[in-house]
C-alpha cells in the first residue's frame, strides 16, 4: 500500500471511528470534543497528503512525449 492509499483508507477510517463516538456521546460537550479531535485529525492527514502529491512528478500522460519511458524496453 502507498502512502496515498493508505492516507485515504485512513481519512475513511476517521470519519467512520467519529460517527462511532459521537453516537455515543452523551452531552453536547462531548460531541464538540469529538468533532474538535477528528477534524484536526482530517485536516492533518490532509495536508499531509497535499504536501506529498506537490512532490509527485506527473503522470505519463502530462509528460512531453519524447520523455516517456518504455519500461518494458529497459530490461
């Protein structure tokens, strides 16, 4: 699993464990808390990966043609 793959499995995963507990949250405080700790969670996992897909180069397909690679030719 790749780092993006496993930050998107991740940011699923948070937001089913919040659904979780704010059901079981008794009061209006403790829902606060919950959305508090989860939405600083998401936001950090977001930005974690928008900072790693700046250092991502393009896809093939936005490479000028004579610089794609037939990797299959390589071996």
């Amino acid at each position: 699993m790749n780092t993006f793959m496993y930050i998107e499995k991740r940011l699923i995963d948070l937001s089913q464990e919040q659904k979780a507990k704010l059901v079981n949250a008794s009061n209006d405080e403790e829902k606060a808390l919950v959305n508090a700790f989860y939405t600083g969670a998401k936001n950090e996992l977001e930005s974690l990966r928008d900072e790693s897909m700046s250092d991502v180069s393009p896809v093939d397909d936005e490479l000028p043609e004579n610089y794609i690679i037939n990797h299959a030719e390589m071996r």
